[in-house]
C-alpha cells in the first residue's frame, strides 16, 4: 500500500511537469483554433488592453462606467464630456460580476469617482464568468485576484489560461505587443469606449422559448460585494440596463422579477422601457446599439443625471 | 455523483483510503462501509429513491430465505413469483405505465374509442433497470437452485449496491460476485495500478470522445431536417462512438473502481467495433445484458435446440426484450427488432460462432476479407444506432429517407459543427488516436491494459500523462451524464 501511495504521488508530480510543458507547447505551436480549453487571447476582445493600460494611469474621474460590452459600446465618455463629466469606461466583454468586482477592486482607487454607473445585464448573471474570465487574463495583469476568480469559476477553460498566462508574464513573451486603436469596424476611444463603424441589424423572428433568470450563487455574491465596497466607498451607484432590441429583451419570462431585484440594490433605470428605440436603426446586432442608438441613450442618461442633480 | 466529476474524485479517495486504512483487515468493516458508501452514492442522485434501493434488497433478501428454507415446490414457486412480480412491477410502473398507457390509448383512438389515462408524473430511479436486474438473477438462480441463498444480509446487500455498478452495471451474478464479497480482501499493488489505469482509459473515452462527439451528434440529430444527407450519415458516426465511448468508458471506471476494492466484476465491452458479424458484436456489446438475456430468458425459451421457426421466435424475442429494457420508446424496440434481423442469417446458417477469437490476433492488421467484414458489420450497428438515437419512429424515418436521398452526396454544411467549440478536424484527430489505441489494445481486457508495458516506465508515465492532457485540453466543459443512466 505504502508503495502504491508513494508511486501515485511521484506519476502525480511527473504528469503536472509534462502537464505545464505540453501546455506551453499547445500554447505557443498550436493555432488557438485547435486548442480547445487553452484560450489566451490577447488583445482580441474588445481592446481590453488597451483599456486596463490606460485605466492604471488615467486621472480621476466623475464617473466610471462598468459593466458587459454594452458598457464599453454603449456609454460614449465623448458625450458625457459634452455633458461636463470627466469619465472612464471600464466595460470589457461578457463581464460578470466576479470580473466586475475584480476590476473594481483594482482600479477604483486610481480612478476615484463620484458615480458609478454599473450595467447590470441580465445575461451575465446566468453566466459561468469564464469568457471574461479569459479577456482578464490575457490583457490585464495576473495576481492574487485573478487567482480566486479562476478558483471561484472552476473551469479548466480558465485555469489552462491562467497557467499559460503565467508562463508568458513569467517569460515577458507579451513585452512587444501593442494592440490597434482601430480592429475591425471598432475604434478605441481614450477613455474606454468603443465605437462601431455605423451598420445596421436587421431583426430575424423567432420564436425561442422564454428563458427563467436564474443567476448564479458566485455572480450574486459578487453583486453583493460590489454594492458593499461601492457603499464603503462612499461612492454614488446608479444601475442600468441598457437597451437591447425588442426580441432580446422579451427572451426572459420574469423581467419584472429583474426590474425589482435590481430597483431593490439602489438606483435603477431599465432604459428598455424608459426609451423607444428601432430595432433596425439603433441597433448593429441583437443586444448592441449603433451610434445612433449610443446618442439616444447617452443623452437620455445624462439628462436624467443633470436633472436629478 | 457522475464518474467524471469532482464530487466523485473527492468520493473515491476518502473511501478508498477509509478501506484500506481504517477498516484494513476486518471484512465485516469492509463490507459495512461499500455498503454505506453504496448508499450515500446513489442518495446524491435522489435519497428519495433510496428507499425503493433498500426494498428491493430487502424483498430479494428475504424471498431468497425462504425459498431456500422451503423444500415445497408449491412454496417455493410463490416465493419465486413474489419476488419477480413486485421487482419487474416497480420496474413497469416507473419505466413503462406512460408509454404502454400511451400506446393503448393511441390503439383505441384508432378505433375510433377516446380514452384519457392517468399519466404517472414520475422520475425514474437511477440504475433501477440495473439493480432489478441484479436481483431477478438472485432470485432465479435459488429457484433453480444453481446457488444458496445469501444469509448475510450486509453481504448481499454489497452484492447489489455495491456502487460501482449501482447506477448502471455492469449487471452481476450472485456467483461471480457473492463470493468475493465474503472473501478477505487484501490489497494487491498490480490489481489496484491496473484499476487505475482502466479508471483513466475510461475517462478518456467519456470526457475526450463521448462528450465531444455528443455536441455534433445532438446538433445534427435535434436539426436533421435543416441538413443534407452527408451531414446526417456524420451525424450517425458521431452518435455510434458517443454511445460506445460513453457506456464503455462507464464500464471501464466502474470495473477499474472495482479493482481498487480487490473486487474483479463482469466484462461489459471487448472491443465491439472490430466484429467481423453481428453475432461477435453481440458477444462483444454490453456482454453482461447480453449474457443475462441469455442465461435467463432465451435457453428457458428453448434457445437455439427447437426447429427453425422456434429459434426464429426465440432470437425476435430476446432482441425485442432487450430493446424494450433500454427505454419505453418504439425506437428501442424497433432497433431491436433490426439487430435480430441481423442476426437471423447467421444463426439460420449456422455460422454465428465464426468469430469467437479477436480479430487478426498476434498480427498488426486485419486482412482485407476481416477489413471488409468489419466494415459491414459497422455499417449495419450505425445504421441502427439512428433507430437508438431518434425521437421517434417518424424522426427516425426521415433522418434514414434524408440519408437516401441525393444529398447524401452534397458537402456536408459547416454550420453542423460550427455551433459547437470543439474544432471538427481535431476531433477527427482525436477519433483516429481512439481507433488506433484500442486496436493496438484489442486483445486485452481492455485497450490500454499493457500499451507500453515493455516501455521504459517515463516514457510510460508519459504516455498517461498525455491522456490526462489531452483529458485536460479537449474536454467538454458542458458536461454530461452517462447515456445508460437513463436506462
């Protein structure tokens, strides 16, 4: 027995060695399409990068903005200048509210701001937190904190990444990169914000069956958290849902049910009932505003701000 | 508590170590603790159930005695039909009352009668096709009296929720496992490295093959109306190595788990690919139901000793049965039916026990004769899977009329494998490495029972080691639960 449980320790400690070694391998000879659970993509969601390099030098704010890509999308920082705030944009893509408090935790200090405008997705509730989880460990720097996101996420996704990423921090292999202000049809404005080449969606019916809101027992401790460090803070939340098109918005059953679970936590606004907006004219996807769209609800939130001021 | 989760990774040790360590020695203690180990396993899938678990055992138990204390045939065949109809009716009521409720009401509606039965809101137990199984065997074999009834009741409680098999076999005989219930266990190194090393070729089988191959199966088989013909037949191969690797990578955790114990259970898989006819398939697939079909249903119905038209009846009989045990669905019984088709010709002429050996045993590859049978034989098991697959009888026929038709030869549509994150190509990959290890291995108890066993021992570890990242790499992080769990 005393043979068996030595041997299993050793082959336990050699697979780990190759483990970390084939790792590296995949990593560094294998295209990223071919790697399954490894997805170290930098500089490919959402200029996040470019973001949290900027985040960590930027002066204090009024405002900062968080949330999922609708934040980044859809919280234009050229506008609320137009409306005398200084602000920031801290949205990156599919964040949950793990990688929001992560975020926070890092840059609230740095930033200092009056007022956060946290976008509360209903989606990133539901949501296992491992995409953004990736974006994290790919464009922002690995520490502490990432390390228990990565524990409280618990997807092998997301620690094949952290490994990797390790690696490459640990080797500087990342040291040359710098990522294009311009990828595609999106444009990084400093800031935070980014801004989509003008297209436009074309709605297609369907008729999915309706989606309960169930979230997630970490993404609703991390709400939580967020409220609590924002309170501590002594800093002004306001939540936002920010709109999406019709189809979208109807794919859950209970949003009355969000609306007061999220009316309950603070200030709140669901601008898809506040705003009428176009599903074609407004929007360049299913759940992303065009310019257009980014105007109409800029202007309707800064408004409501001035107003309440 | 699936094999593939982190549940069952905490589980196994605790137990393992509590065997080995606290209870070393004492069989009595040993038997105790599977015993509660058994229980706490199948209560994380649903405690509810458990008392259905512990009645079963009790009613088995307890008819078994007295079968054995009554020297009365009269007494003894109550006993016997006790047993059997409560056992088959918890296993009626729970699996089938829905589906012959249904079938009953849709024959009469054709006769123009409506009626409205009661439909049974109900879950079914995990494993309990299995664990009825395990006791019906029991119960036959002391009526018979091949064996003598158990009077330890921890023992043969073991013998029935012992959990490695709890959930979904392989289905055990009171001759082969009873006995080494009640025999001192004392730990064997080789026995338990072996275990291991099959725990992890099984999980290589689920978490690499199985789980990958039932995104693409489930997409092309849940849309098959939006594909052409091509996607559909890839659709059918993804579905045939999903179940294969699925319920083979089970029987490969279960009876490497078993190892660990000291306990050695029933052979479930021998590498059922590479028959050269549907008799060796069947002597290869899922042996131990096969066997067990056998044993207790077709040599009572005379077997193959009567004219031809009684083995004819007898080989439908036995198909139809065991298609029936998978699932209250005409789909199951319709791909039994097929499958005795099958068989019908071999076993008319006389050939059925050809292939009794492994395929070009002691050679590297299979002659073209052996190539081409092997191939047939292929052909014809996937061709049935899609009864197996299918929602039902119409989605069957128009999934086998779309392969049909002429766009079996249009290029099968991206979009079948766009929509999931595996990378068909890899996958592709990963299928051929399957192939090639178990052939390499089909002469073993399973196929890498002594792959590499003459390597030096790093480069050994090495090749494990690249399991468990190939595990780790390519893995479907959706998870799923074992097919046969729903049987």
């Amino acid at each position: 027995m005393g043979k068996f449980i030595k041997q299993l320790l050793v082959f336990s400690i050699f697979a780990a060695v190759l483990y970390f070694v084939l790792l590296i391998v995949w990593g560094e000879c294998i295209p990223a399409a071919y790697t399954k659970n490894l997805n170290y993509s930098l500089g490919a969601y959402g200029h996040m990068y470019t973001r949290t390099r900027e985040a960590a030098k930027h002066d204090k704010v009024d405002i900062l903005f968080i949330g999922s890509s609708h934040a980044y999308r859809g919280f234009d920082t050229r506008i609320a200048a137009a409306y005398g705030y200084t602000s920031f944009n801290l949205g990156s893509s599919a964040q949950s509210p793990i990688q929001t408090k992560l975020l926070l935790d890092e840059y609230i200090d740095q930033l200092d701001p009056k007022l956060l405008i946290y976008e509360v997705y209903p989606y990133t509730f539901t949501n296992d937190g491992v995409e953004s989880s990736l974006d994290i460990i790919a464009n922002d720097k690995i520490d502490r904190a990432v390390l228990q996101m990565a524990f409280k996420i618990n997807n092998i996704k997301t620690y094949n990444s952290l490994v990797y990423g390790c690696y490459r921090a640990m080797f500087k292999r990342d040291k040359n990169f710098t990522e294009n202000k311009v990828i595609g049809l999106d444009t990084y404005i400093p800031g935070g914000f980014v801004e989509r080449e003008i297209t436009y969606n074309s709605p297609v019916i369907t008729q999915e069956k309706k989606i309960n809101w169930k979230p997630i027992h970490y993404q609703l401790d991390a709400f939580a958290k967020i409220i609590e460090l924002v309170k501590k803070k002594g800093i002004k939340l306001i939540l936002v849902q920010a709109p999406v098109t019709q189809a979208e918005f109807d794919k859950y059953s209970d949003n009355n049910k969000i609306d007061s679970f999220f009316s309950e936590k603070g200030t709140y606004y669901n601008f898809n009932k506040i705003l009428q907006l176009s599903d074609s004219a407004d929007f360049y996807n299913e759940d992303h505003l065009n310019q257009n769209g980014v105007k109409i609800f800029n202007d309707s939130l800064f408004m409501r701000l001035l107003k309440n001021k | 508590m699936f094999f593939n989760s982190i549940d069952f990774a905490i589980f196994l040790p605790v137990v393992f170590v509590l065997y080995w360590f606290v209870t070393k020695n004492n069989l009595k203690l040993q038997n105790i603790l599977l015993l509660v180990a058994s229980y706490f396993f199948y209560a994380c899938w649903d405690y509810r159930f458990l008392f259905l678990l512990i009645f079963s055992t009790l009613l088995d138990y307890f008819t078994g005695l007295k079968m054995g204390a009554s020297e009365k045939p009269r007494s003894r065949k109550c006993w016997f039909w006790l047993s059997v109809i409560i056992n088959l009716g918890f296993l009626g009521i729970f699996k089938y009352y829905n589906f012959f409720a249904a079938s009953f009401a849709e024959a009469l509606s054709l006769l123009g009668i409506k009626t409205n039965f009661w439909v049974l809101q109900v879950i079914l137990p995990v494993g309990i096709s299995f664990y009825t199984f395990h006791g019906l065997s029991y119960v036959i074999d002391i009526y018979k009296k091949r064996i003598i009834p158990e009077r330890n009741f921890i023992e043969y409680s073991v013998f029935v929720s012992f959990f490695p098999l709890l959930v979904a076999g392989p289905i055990e005989r009171a001759t082969h496992l009873l006995p080494q219930v009640k025999q001192k266990r004392f730990f064997d190194y080789a026995k338990a490295v072996d275990g291991l090393r099959q725990i992890l070729w099984g999980l290589f089988k689920k978490i690499v093959i199985a789980d990958n191959c039932a995104e693409y199966a489930n997409n092309i088989f849940n849309n098959s109306s939006a594909y052409s013909g091509s996607t559909l037949v890839l659709g059918a191969l993804f579905f045939t190595f999903q179940i294969y690797c699925d319920f083979s990578g089970y029987s490969d955790i279960a009876l490497g788990t078993a190892r660990l114990f000291g306990i050695d259970l029933l052979r479930n898989f021998a590498f059922p690919y590479f028959s050269r006819d549907i008799a060796e398939f069947w002597r290869r697939w899922h042996i131990s139901l096969s066997t067990w079909f056998r044993d207790y249903l077709y040599i009572p119905l005379g077997g193959s000793k009567g004219g031809t038209w009684m083995k004819i009846r007898n080989t439908f009989i036995i198909f139809l049965v065991s298609g029936f045990w998978h699932g209250a669905n005409w789909t199951f019984i319709v791909w039994g039916a097929l499958n005795a088709l099958y068989f019908l010709p071999s076993m008319l002429l006389n050939t059925n026990r050809n292939n009794l050996g492994s395929v070009a045993a002691g050679k590297l590859l299979p002659s073209l004769k052996e190539l081409f049978n092997m191939g047939l034989t292929f052909t014809l098991t996937v061709f049935a899977w899609i009864f197996f697959r299918a929602e039902n009888l119409q989605h069957a026929g128009a999934y086998i009329a779309k392969i049909c038709s002429r766009s079996l030869f249009h290029m099968p549509e991206k979009a079948a494998f766009a929509s999931t994150q595996n990378n068909v190509g890899i996958m592709a990959l990963l299928i051929i490495f399957f192939i090639g290890v178990e052939w390499l291995g089909r002469e073993q108890k399973y196929a890498i029972a002594t792959f590499g066993a003459k390597w030096p021992k790093l480069l050994r570890w090495s090749f494990y080691s690249f399991l468990v990242f190939l595990m780790c790499m390519y893995m479907s992080t959706s998870g799923s639960a074992f097919i046969y769990f729903q049987f």
